[in-house]
C-alpha cells in the first residue's frame, strides 16, 4: 500500500512538473523528429504561430525518425519511436500532441523506474518505499523524469536488467535465461541512449567479479545483440555536434562532476538562495561527506552491485573525456545513477538522517517545479510578449543555431495571431514597414548570442529606431521617423 501511495504521489509531482516547467532546448527536437521534420521549414519573412503549428502535431514514420537521427544527431531511435506512437495515442485522447503529452510519457515511464527501484529493494533486502522517496526527491531523477528526451526509457531497462540480474543470482534453474533477458535489457537501454551502457557494462563487471559464469556469458550475448544496431547508427553520428562540449581537462572534469552529481540530488538550492549560496552550497557538501561516510560505516558486500552502477556514470563519463577530448558531463546525464545511490542510501543512512535528506531533497524539487531561474526562457519569453499586448507589433525571434531548440519553445507558447520573424545570423532584414519591432533576447546557443548582439547594435545605431522598454528577456523599439 505504502508503495502504491508513492506513485501515486509520484504521479501528482512529476505531472505538476511537466506541466508547469517552461519547455526545453532539447524537447523541442523530440518533437520535431516524432513529428516528420526534425528541421522545420519555418517561413521566410513574417508569419503567425497558427500557421506552423503543424510541425508540432504530424507523424512520422519509424524510418524517417531513424534516417533523421543517424544524419543530425547523437542518439539512437528506441526512445523517439515510442515517442512516436505514445503521440499518435495520446492524440487520440483528451492529452493531445503537445508539450505536455509528450512529457507524460516521461512521467509514465519514471512511475516504472520507481516501481523497478521497489523491486530491486526486495531483492536486495533494502527498505522499499526510503529507496523510491530518495529517488523521486532527486532533482536529477525528478528532472529527467519531466522532459521529452530519452532518459526515462534507458534508465527503466537498466533498472529491469539490474532486477533480472539479481533475480538470476537467487533462481537455480532459470540463470542463462534470466541473464540473457537482463543483457537484452541493458541493450535495449543503450538503444535509448548510449550513456545507459555503462549501467550494463558495471552489471556484466559485478557478475564476473563473483564468478557467475552461468549468468555472465548469456547476459554478455543478449547485451551484444543490440551491438550492431548501436555501431550502425554510432558510426553515422560520430562527427555530429561537433563542438557541444569544451576541450577535456582532467582537474575541471573532476570538479564540473562533484558540482554535478550535488546537483543531481539536491538541485539548485544555492541558486535559491541568492547571496547565501555559498553557504548553502557548502552546507549541501557537508551533508555528501556525511551520506557517504554512513555508506562507507555500514557497507555490506551484498551493496557492490549498486555501488559499481553509481561509480559506473562518472567513470565512464571521464573516459568518454579521455577518448574524445571533451567534457560530456551534465546533471541529466548523472541522473543514471541516482536510483541506485537511492538504494544504497536507503540501507546505510539512519532514519533521523534520512529524513533530514528527503527534507532537504524536497525543497530542490519545490525549486524544480516553480523556481524560474533553473528554467531555460523561450517559453517565458513568449508569454512576456504576449502580454504586452501590441498586436501589431513584429516580433523578432533568433533562429538559433539549428531552427530547433530556440524557436521551437517559443513558438509553442506563443499566441496564435503573434507577428513573428525568425533571424538567421548575420541576416539584415528590411523592417522599414514596421512601426513596433520586439526583439526577443535569447541567448541559448552560439548562433543566438550572435544574432542578439548584432541586431542589438544595429537598432541602437539607428536614429530612427527608439527603445521603449526593456526586460530581462524582451527590449521593444518604436520607429520615430516619420517616412516609413
């Protein structure tokens, strides 16, 4: 009962986050590709929102998504072919095929993951329903658990083949078929995003550690028949987004991980706090030092497999460092490893201890939900302007560097009847026609940093062009000159 309360508390938490956090960078490629054009046409000159809308809401076929993936992007196709069908479902249904219907997919699949986490709890003796808070309270878990990517879906395999693997470890007849179906899990798993591997690969190095070769082997065969499909479209997408991440140094790698993984459980609490961060960013450290010295004091052997697929995501994240000479490290991608740091914190923590993390945890996940400065702003952006109401003024938005992530938001939170033009850098539009111009100050990605400044520069050296008013996000200009 206990734990059925905690999914559905699970659901009513991620479900106010899906549909109150602003939408994503990243989300908006989701959609794009589940929806047939992972590079929207967007018109050239001005259009209105309605008039795009169905870049939002279309289908695409299984082999469009994947010939999308393998010629722009860096992620294989399991979790955008889910996405694909959960739509079209949900469009059948009162949910739709927006933002948030493709976000509840997220959240479905994180009630999963949360009931895998009770299951590994059994098996390995550890309190089911401390293991599950731990987790959801996670802002890392929470986070991912939220937005339309991928990390839900891997993350609920590996949590499957974890559970496989334990089950094959008690189970006296059924070991090969066991570790086999736990191998096809972590598979699948990679399928959905590669960084999941290293879960499996730290499952595979803890079976043969304890010598279980009954369970070893078969686990290895059914992980290696997803090999080909990972290499097929690996291959392909090595040299995409070339330049995502900063050159690699061991000493900033290391500090960009422990900053990282804190924020993985706590979130952005030091943020919150202003001109207290400091201090509250400390106080959270001492609080790690503390949970991992109740780890360390109470270890059993039986914890090994957890705490191998804890230590599985930053040292497989400093090798990817190592070998492509980048830094491929950010918070939802530690978020791999949080419900199994949940479960070892569940067994090793004392309550009074425990109680005072998921406290803690919980003011994060507040943040999460409500807290504007750990959301991206395309979405807010949009809402400001709306309401400005100057329905005949022109909105100029950036296009970004691919067209996806920073118009993609934006547009969807946008009034039907908004006055939108998109500006690619280094373009100079004519805007002679125009009386009202709001330009949108969005600096998401390099292409917008760029394509801001210099249309920021080219407004203010203009005599006929004069600022009215100025926010964080929004700066309008009215034509003084009277020839236009």
């Amino acid at each position: 009962m206990r734990i059925g309360t905690i999914l559905l508390a699970a659901l009513l938490i991620l479900g106010c986050g899906a549909w109150l956090r602003a939408p994503e960078y990243d989300e908006a490629y989701s959609i794009f590709l589940a929806a047939g054009d992972a590079r929207p046409a967007w018109p050239v000159g001005v259009f209105q929102p309605e008039d795009v809308r169905p870049f939002y809401t279309g289908d695409a076929s299984l082999t469009a998504i994947a010939a999308a993936l393998r010629n722009g992007d860096v992620h294989p196709p399991l979790y955008f072919w889910l996405l694909e069908y959960w739509r079209r479902l949900a469009g059948q249904c009162w949910v739709g095929q927006g933002w948030f219907a493709a976000r509840l997919l997220s959240v479905l699949l994180s009630l999963i993951s949360l009931a895998s986490i009770a299951w590994v709890a059994a098996l390995t003796e550890i309190p089911a329903s401390a293991a599950m808070l731990l987790a959801l309270f996670s802002y890392g878990f929470a986070y991912t658990g939220i937005v339309a990517r991928g990390f839900t879906l891997a993350q609920a395999l590996d949590l499957l083949g974890i559970a496989l693997m334990l089950l094959a470890d008690r189970s006296r007849r059924r070991k090969a078929s066991l570790g086999f179906a736990a191998g096809l899990a972590f598979g699948a798993a990679a399928f959905s995003n590669y960084l999941a591997v290293f879960v499996g690969l730290a499952a595979l190095l803890w079976t043969c550690l304890n010598r279980r070769r009954r369970r070893l082997l078969p686990a290895a065969l059914g992980l290696a028949m997803f090999l080909p499909a990972l290499l097929y479209f690996f291959h392909a997408q090595q040299h995409s987004r070339i330049g995502q991440f900063q050159q690699f140094a061991l000493s900033h790698a290391i500090l960009l991980l422990a900053k990282d993984f804190g924020a993985a459980i706590f979130g952005g609490l030091p943020i919150y706090a202003g001109r207290a961060g400091g201090i509250v960013a400390a106080l959270l450290a001492s609080l790690i030092v503390i949970c991992a010295g109740f780890i360390v004091k109470n270890w059993e052997p039986r914890l090994a497999l957890l705490a191998l697929n804890v230590m599985s995501l930053p040292v497989g994240l400093l090798a990817l460092g190592l070998i492509f000479n980048n830094t491929p490290i950010e918070i939802r991608y530690l978020a791999f490893a949080i419900p199994y740091l949940a479960l070892l914190l569940a067994q090793t923590l004392p309550p009074a201890w425990r109680y005072l993390l998921l406290g803690v945890q919980a003011c994060g996940i507040i943040g999460l939900i409500f807290a504007p400065s750990t959301m991206q702003k395309q979405g807010f952006a949009a809402r400001q302007a709306a309401r400005l109401d100057m329905s005949a003024a022109l909105v100029l938005l950036p296009y970004g560097n691919d067209g996806v992530g920073i118009p993609g938001p934006f547009i969807a939170a946008a009034p039907d009847r908004m006055r939108i033009e998109l500006i690619k850098p280094g373009a100079q539009p004519d805007f002679s026609g125009e009386k009202t111009v709001i330009l949108a100050l969005l600096r998401g990605d390099d292409a917008s940093k760029q394509t801001t400044s210099s249309m920021l520069a080219s407004f203010n050296a203009n005599p006929c062009w004069s600022p009215r008013s100025t926010t964080e996000l929004l700066k309008t200009y009215v034509r003084t000159c009277k020839n236009f």
